[in-house]
C-alpha cells in the first residue's frame, strides 16, 4: 500500500535524523517516573524558574501593564506599581501599533532594537546599527534562521565544538548541512586548540566539505569555560583566512563565576583589531533574555545582531523572517528591559540591583558546591564552572559497568544517568548528547537547583555513585585510557 505523506517511512528524512537529547531518552524517563508520583530533580534543562528562580519585579510589573494597559488608566495604579513601571510600560505601549495583541515589524520594534544597539553600542564601545539587529522568540529561533541561510545542501560544513548544545547538531541535521566537529580540550580547562581544527577543516575538506561558518559558545555549554581574548582574537582569524562566517552564541554572557576572564564579545575584539578584519570577518551574535539573572525562558526573548553582512544578505533574511510575521512582542519588551534596565536614579534601582545581584551571587555559589561535590567523588572529575549554567563532570567507569551498559543496550553514560534517575530522581544529561571524545564519559547537569538543596543533592549523587562503582568496580582499570 502506498504510504500516506505523514505516514513514518514518508516523512522528510532530515526530520527523522535529528537528535535532541536535552529531552531525550533520560527526560521521558524521568517525566514517567514523575508521573509515577516520583519526586524528580529537573536537572536536564536550563530553565531557572522551573526550579524555583523568582522573576525580577520590575521587568514583570512593566509587562504586566503592557498586558492589561486599562490599568494604566485606574486612577488605583500609582498604589500597585512604581512610577518607573508605568512610564516604561507607557514608553513600550507607545511603540506598538495597537499593544501586544498586533504583530510587529517582523524583525521586531524599531524602538526595542534601537535599544538593543544601545546597549551592544555601550557594552562594545563601537557603535551598532539597529538596521542589523532582528528580534527572535529566544536565541533558537535566530540561530536556526542563520544556519538555514548559510546551509545550502549536504556538502555545506558548520564547524561546531564538540561537547556543544545539541540546538547546532540537530539544527544541522534539520536543513541537511554537514557537522565538522572541533574538540574543546577538557585537560586545558575546554579550551580551543588550533592545531586540531585546522586538522578537522582539512579532514572535511578531503571529504569534499565546504567549510562555511564556525560556531563558539561562549560561556560554553555544557562545559562552562570562558575563552580567552586571546583565544577569541585567534579565532576570528582563523574565520579571516578560511573564510568563515562566525557564530557567535553568547546567551550566557551575565552568567560568569569567575574573576580573571571577565565575558568579551566576539564583536568588540573584531573591531579591536581593526581593518581588515574589522571590515572583513562575517560574524552573527545571539542573545536572550533566557539566561543571565533574568532566567525568563519562557517569555521566548532573543536577538541576532549582524557584522559585515552585505545589505542584499540582511534583506532576504528580513524576506524569510517575514514568512512568519512577527517575533512575539512581550518578549520583545523584556528583551527591551533586559538591555536597559532601571538606572541609577530611577525609583526601581535598588531593588532590581538587590534582587539582579542575589541570582548570580547565589548561582556562582552554587557553581561551586557543585564541581567540589563532584570532584569528592570516586572517579568522578569535573572542570570548574567559570560562567553559563551547567556542570559536566567526566565519569569514569569501571569495565564492568561498561559491559553491564552493553548487555542493557544502552550507551554507557545513558546507563549511568539512567541508574542515577531511578535511585535519587535527579534527571541529567547523558554526555553522549552533546557528543564527548571516543570512551570519555560525561553527564551534564545545570547548577540551577535551589542553593539549599544543593548539599542535600550533592550528598545522593555521591551516595549513587560510590554504590555504582563498589558494585562495577574491579583491578582492570577505568573506561578512561
Ligand atoms: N544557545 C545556547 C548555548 C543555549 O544553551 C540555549 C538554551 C540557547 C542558545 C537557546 O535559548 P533560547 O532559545 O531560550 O534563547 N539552552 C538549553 C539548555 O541547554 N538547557 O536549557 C535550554
């Protein structure tokens, strides 16, 4: 009989090939269980306010006035909220065409992508033009629209870091290009390594690959590290001499634990280096309003700013964002808070400050009980987290345990996370989803659980642990060579 065109064996190949494991195997898993009446520790996803993050008052009191604007008109509202609330709501509601029920331009408010300019402008020091900044629902959606514009057919390559955050491998898979990995060294903290990726460029153009772009995460997931400038520098210019556009995935540029690498953007050290590479490099840089302090995943925030992308580039996106109207606008408001928030001054300061610096004090906290609780462990080793949201602790397993995986029909580190789940619901990532190199083993957990849970959840991941490896444990050494 002949297959109905949403039948299974019908459907769009690149469809069927795409692997997502941050709801992978080990989420359903864990959302059966739940079910089960299983208390589960959602570890697997960066999604703060799920465990238990508050959102900041004053982003949510405008947008709360932008939603139901007759409040603006109780003679009552001055009693509810700030009077900054109100003018910022009344400044957003201005730049509508009808409020947030009425589609926007469909590369967003020309008011709110001036604002982000602003902020890209200040935070740079080299001006930026809102003509080349597009408004997303969340960071996904801008790096999806790229990849399909750089992403001709199968022999067109993405450089991609490996571990990287499966939105660019399934992303790839989705529009049919080809991922060349690049291997971040876990020995020198995740680190970029030259000589290695000129290996890997070489390798996929004896392939017959066209490598086209390059994609950094920086601070990276799920490893965590911050790059260099240095490291940047070397990098853009590696992108100048192969020819490569630059994607630059700096969703996580508030979240930073550490002191000596302070976050720079991709954008400030190409300008820094002048012509002509500052004229030259192509580079495209996300944002969100996911991540940082703000955690406002579900508002579906984002933006994508344009470097050195010629205007006929920038007008056939502009044509393909069209397709879909309009990014939603109450995510183009907190996008609009996000890059300028209350100043100093201003009646909401103080509190947002409070509230803005008690989120990333606690996370990198956090950040720290987490890799000391993971490096106490038997044959557990873990870089620190210096920013983003995740720890990705390398396990080394016993070859019993290896084995016992293989009888399972599981892959070894979706063995261990999966024994992890049942035995303390706590509900990871395996590390083959974000790829790891040959016989290395991870498991990415986010730092997000609340910070008096921690010690408590440390202390079960330790207590599976030593059980699993007293139990798998013999004289012939690790999975590790
Ligand atoms: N880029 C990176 C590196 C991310 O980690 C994420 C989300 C995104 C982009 C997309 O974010 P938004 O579309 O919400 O802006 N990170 C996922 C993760 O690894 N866990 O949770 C979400």
């Amino acid at each position: 009989m002949t297959p109905k065109p949403l039948d299974y064996e019908s459907l769009n190949e690149n469809v069927k090939k795409v692997a997502y494991a941050v709801r992978g195997e080990l989420y359903l898993r864990a959302a059966e269980l739940q079910k089960e009446g299983k208390k589960i520790i959602f570890t697997n996803v960066g999604n703060p306010h799920a465990l238990g993050q508050k959102p900041l008052t004053f982003p949510r009191q405008v947008v709360a006035l932008c939603q139901a604007p007759f409040l603006l008109d109780d003679p009552n509202v001055g009693l509810l909220f700030p009077a900054d609330a109100i003018s910022r709501a009344r400044h957003y509601l201005s730049m509508t065409s009808g409020g947030l029920g009425a589609y926007s331009d469909s590369r967003g408010l020309p008011g709110i992508r001036k604002e982000v300019a602003d902020f890209i402008g200040k935070r740079d020091g080299y001006p930026s033009d809102p003509e080349l900044i597009f408004l997303t629902d969340g960071a996904s959606k801008g790096v999806m629209q790229i990849l399909n514009t750089i992403i001709r057919d199968e022999n067109d390559g993405i450089l991609v870091p490996v571990p990287q955050y499966p939105l660019y491998s399934a992303t790839i898979s989705l529009y049919g290009g080809s991922l060349v990995p690049y291997f971040l060294e876990e020995e020198a903290n995740w680190g970029l390594d030259f000589y290695n990726i000129r290996q890997s460029v070489a390798a996929a153009r004896s392939r017959g690959i066209t490598v086209r772009a390059m994609v950094i995460i920086n601070p990276g997931n799920p490893t965590g590290q911050c790059l260099s400038e240095a490291n940047i520098r070397e990098l853009l210019e590696f992108c100048f001499q192969e020819n490569l556009v630059l994607l630059a995935d700096e969703v996580y540029q508030q979240n930073i634990y550490q002191d000596e690498r302070p976050f720079v953007s991709a954008r400030k050290i190409l300008f820094d280096m002048g012509p002509p590479m500052s004229k030259e490099v192509q580079l495209v840089s996300f944002h969100t309003v996911s991540k940082g302090y703000w955690g406002e995943c579900g508002q579906r925030g984002g933006y994508f700013e344009m470097t050195n992308l010629p205007s006929q580039t920038v007008d056939e996106i502009y044509k393909v964002a069209s397709i879909s109207l309009s990014p939603n606008v109450p995510g183009q408001i907190f996008l609009g808070l996000m890059v300028n928030p209350p100043k100093p001054g201003d009646i909401s300061y103080l509190k947002f400050v409070q509230e803005s610096k008690a989120v990333l004090e606690s996370l990198r906290r956090r950040a720290q009980i987490m890799t000391d609780g993971f490096n106490s462990c038997r044959n557990v080793v873990c870089n620190f987290t210096e920013g983003a949201m995740y720890s990705f602790p390398q396990i080394r397993l016993p070859p019993k345990a290896i084995e016992a995986a293989r009888k399972a029909g599981k892959a070894p580190d979706v063995f261990y996370c999966l024994g992890l789940l049942e035995a303390t619901g706590i509900s990871t990532v395996p590390g083959s989803g974000f790829g790891q190199k040959e016989g290395v083993l991870h498991l990415r957990t986010t730092i997000l659980p609340a910070e008096e849970d921690m010690p408590a959840i440390m202390a079960s991941f330790r207590k599976f642990n030593d059980e699993f490896m007293e139990q798998y444990e013999n004289c012939r050494g690790y999975s590790r060579m």
